[in-house]
C-alpha cells in the first residue's frame, strides 16, 4: 500500500483516533479494530488508531453505494434552455462538493476531508502526462456527489409473493409467508418516527384513548330487543363459534373492533336503510399496547451508511412507510374472503409476538375516510361482566305506539337493578345443560382478563333512515375510430 501512494510524502502513514471521526459507527469500529498510536490530527497517544488509507477506503465504498456523482454540464435539454435568448434558465450544478461530502459523512474536520480526498483522487486518477481531459474522474477536487435514493422494489416484490403464497399455494404452516413478515417486522419497537411518534403506543386509563366505540346493525325489532336485554354478550365480541372472518381475523377467531369516535364505529358496519344500528361505548380498564399503522406512514431510518446492512435496511424502512396503505385498502365485499388473508395473517403474526407484545392494531378507518379504528386481539378482546359493577338487566323494551293516531314512536329503554358485588343471591340452575355454553367456556383460556367495560349509558340506537354517499365524478372520453378500409377498424380489427 505504501508503493501505491509514495509519491504523496508521509500522507499514507497517517493515523487517524476514533475521538476524531465524529460519525459513531465508524468512530466504533476504530475503537475495537484499531491499534494503539499515536493520532496525527489530535497528538492523542497511545489511542486506538486507523491509517488515513484505511479509512479512505470506507469512504469510497459508501459513496459508491449511496452516493451518485452528478453531471458537470448541462445536459442537451438543458442546453437548448440555455440557447434560448428569451430564457432566463440558469443551470447550476447538482449535489455538493464532493470534500464536503466526504467531511459530512465522517462527521470529521476538514483536513482529514482533505487528505481522504487526495488519496481517493489520485487513486482513480489513472491518466498519464499527455493523455486527453476525458472530464472529471470519479473522486475529483471539483466533482459534486448526491445521495441516491433506494428503492424498496424487492420488499414489494417479497410482500407480493407472500400474497400470492396465502391465496394460491400453502395458507396454514407457510414457512416463506412467516419469513417476510418475520423480516418486516423486525425491531418494531426500536424505530423512529420523524413526527415523534411511536409504533407501539399504550391505550387505557389516563392515556389520550381511554374507551372504544363498537356498532352492531340489527333488521329486526326481535333482535334489537334480545341485545339490548344482553348487552355485554350482544354488543360486545361474539363467541368464537359466531365469530365471521374480518379484515383482521379469521372465521371463528373472536376479536373486538372498534373505534375512536362513533360515527367511525357507525360508517365501518355499512348499514342498510331501514335497519337500527345500536353504538355503545366501552371503557378501557387496563393498560392495552396496539400498533398504530400510521405511525409507520412518516417513519424514517437513522442508521449509518458505513453499515453494510445500511441499504437493506433503509429498503425495508421505505417498504414499511407503505405498508399502512397496503393494509387498509378498500375491499369490495364479494372479494372479502380472498383478499383479506394477507391482512389475516398479519394480524395472526402480531398477536403472537413477544417482542414487543401487541394487544391490537390501530388503523385508519376505511369508511370512514377519517376516523381511527382498532382491532383488539382475541386474547385482549374480553368484556367485563355487568354484574361486576353491581347491576343486572332485568328487561328492555323498544318501543310506544301511539293508537289514537296509529303513529310508531319508537322508545328504547334498559330496565337495570342494583345487585351487590359479594354475597348477592345465588343464581338457579339451568333446567337443561347448556352444551354450548360450555363449550364457549371451554374456548377461553383463563389467562384472559378483561380490558373492557360497557358503558350503559352510552348506548344509543340509530334508525338508519338514509345513506350520503361521497363520489369522485370521473368522466369517460368516447373516441370514434377512424376506418381504413370497409369493415375494418383503425386498430385493423374485423368490424362485427
């Protein structure tokens, strides 16, 4: 190496301390590789040490990974810009200085810039005295380098494999499906946000989401009276074997939807015209963590370009910034079964994690447009009984009609009795085993606690009586096809 660069002098033998390189990825791997010398840019002695060449050789292969050099000229439509005489295009030369690059990356003085800069030029200077100026080499004094940008192609490619694995090939067992999400998911908790905001936030008492909003549409007034009989049981989660597959669970898997403001829990049941629409709210009694998918949308990525998994990495940021949108696009509901495996299967990995472990999931809401919904996972889906805060429903009734005018008023009202939470009545046995129940029983692991709490006062019904509707108007162009010949079309297609 020192044959290479004899005639810069004593510039090769140079070392350089980790206290001088500002940049902490680098600055620590010269503190665990370097050898003990003595620095030439700080006379610190007896410190962990790399020679200038050994350094200059890190620059140059970060700058040719993530660093392109920009043009030193106008291109040919910038040219003819600058031609024009009633132009007032003024070209200027992209990027920065390519010293300057090299002192930004290290986080270093501008002398070792410099000396960096002169091996890795005359380096790559490999011209000979009357050779012709084929332009600027790659490490020039006068060359100007940008950052590229990286591309999260294969990331797209691997998550569009894993859909296409879910619908077509092996759904249950997939060792390829549980890699990539495996790989997406990585380190979740660890990111940064350029918003500030985390991942994984907490929800519950004393946070700034304290209940949930859940709707259940109802056609008939038999129906709506049994729920309003049973609350808990009819508003809440169904039981697994009523359980219907959902945007992020499967068919028999019992989970809570949910949202932060009612009209969103209201928008995402899509109901008909005519039906009654029950919303309730309830209340969040222990600490809950969810993923909140829009963080991921302003993610970004700190890392350091001297990592070798730097580009990778920085791929699977960019992905992850997407992945919010994949998520929650719009389904139309006879593709429902198919389409939302993937958004199945992502739910079913992040209820199993352990690190960091989730509750649930919340997303924007997809009806709505505005609003913020949350699936809480079967093992966090669970709703207090009622009889736990000291009341019972004893009956309901939905409605008055007035007969003197023959006009439906419709009333809803939940007739309650406090009950004592230790020594109350003991209940009656059933006349007959309820085999289902117990099965339901059964189901539940004990582990389970609740985190919810109904509200009763809360409960509202709404008699749908229209549906508004937001359009964007897209107009469709007719283009007559011109004919060549008889019978035949400008695309030279037979004309039936």
């Amino acid at each position: 190496m020192r044959g290479e660069f004899a005639h810069l002098g004593d510039l090769p033998e140079k070392q350089v301390c980790h206290e001088c390189i500002g940049e902490k990825y680098l600055s620590g791997q010269i503190e665990v590789e370097g050898i003990p010398a003595t620095c030439d840019y700080c006379a610190e002695i007896e410190t962990p040490c790399l020679s200038i060449v050994e350094i200059a050789g890190r620059v140059q292969t970060a700058i040719e990974q993530h660093y392109s050099m920009t043009p030193d000229g106008p291109d040919d439509y910038q040219s003819a810009w600058l031609r024009d005489k009633e132009s007032d295009y003024n070209w200027e030369r992209e990027g920065e200085p390519v010293q300057g690059v090299v002192a930004e990356l290290l986080c270093a003085a501008d002398c070792i810039a410099a000396d960096i800069l002169e091996l890795l030029s005359d380096r790559f200077d490999c011209r000979r005295p009357g050779d012709p100026d084929e332009g600027e080499t790659e490490f020039a004094h006068t060359s100007f380098y940008e950052l590229k940008a990286h591309s999260h192609r294969d990331w797209d490619r691997k998550w569009q494999r894993l859909e296409v694995a879910l619908k077509n090939e092996v759904r249950f067992f997939n060792q390829e499906v549980l890699d990539v999400l495996k790989s997406v998911f990585n380190n979740l908790h660890q990111m940064q946000f350029r918003t500030l905001d985390v991942a994984v936030v907490q929800v519950g008492p004393s946070t700034a989401l304290e209940a949930l909003y859940r709707a259940r549409e109802f056609q008939s007034s038999l129906d709506l009276k049994k729920a309003l009989e049973s609350p808990v049981g009819e508003l809440g989660p169904p039981p697994g074997k009523y359980a219907r597959a959902g945007r992020m669970n499967a068919s028999g898997i019992s989970v809570f939807y949910g949202s932060e403001q009612a009209h969103s829990a209201l928008s995402e049941i899509r109901p008909v015209v005519g039906s009654n629409v029950v919303v309730a709210k309830f209340s969040i009694i222990r600490p809950l963590h969810l993923l909140d998918l829009r963080a991921l949308k302003t993610i970004s990525f700190k890392g350091s370009l001297f990592d070798p998994s730097y580009a990778e990495e920085k791929q699977r940021i960019g992905f992850l910034s997407t992945l919010t949108d994949r998520l929650t696009v719009p389904v139309m509901p006879g593709e429902q079964e198919r389409e939302y495996l993937t958004t199945q299967a992502v739910a079913d990995y992040l209820a199993g994690m352990s690190e960091p472990e989730l509750d649930g999931i919340l997303f924007p809401s997809v009806q709505d447009g505005k609003g913020v919904n949350v699936v809480l996972f079967h093992k966090a889906a669970l709703v207090e009984p009622l009889a736990k805060t000291g009341r019972k429903v004893v009956s309901a009734s939905i409605e008055d009609i007035d007969y003197e005018f023959d006009v439906r008023h419709p009333e809803y009202e939940i007739n309650t009795e406090t009950i004592e939470e230790l020594g109350g009545s003991v209940p009656m046995l059933p006349l007959f085993f309820d085999f289902d129940a117990h099965l339901e029983s059964l189901r539940q692991p004990e582990h389970r606690e609740p985190s919810l709490r109904l509200e009763l006062e809360s409960i509202e019904v709404h008699d749908i009586k229209a549906v508004v509707l937001q359009t964007t108007v897209l107009p469709v162009r007719v283009t007559p096809q011109r004919q060549h010949r008889a019978g035949h079309t400008e695309s030279g297609e037979p004309k039936f």
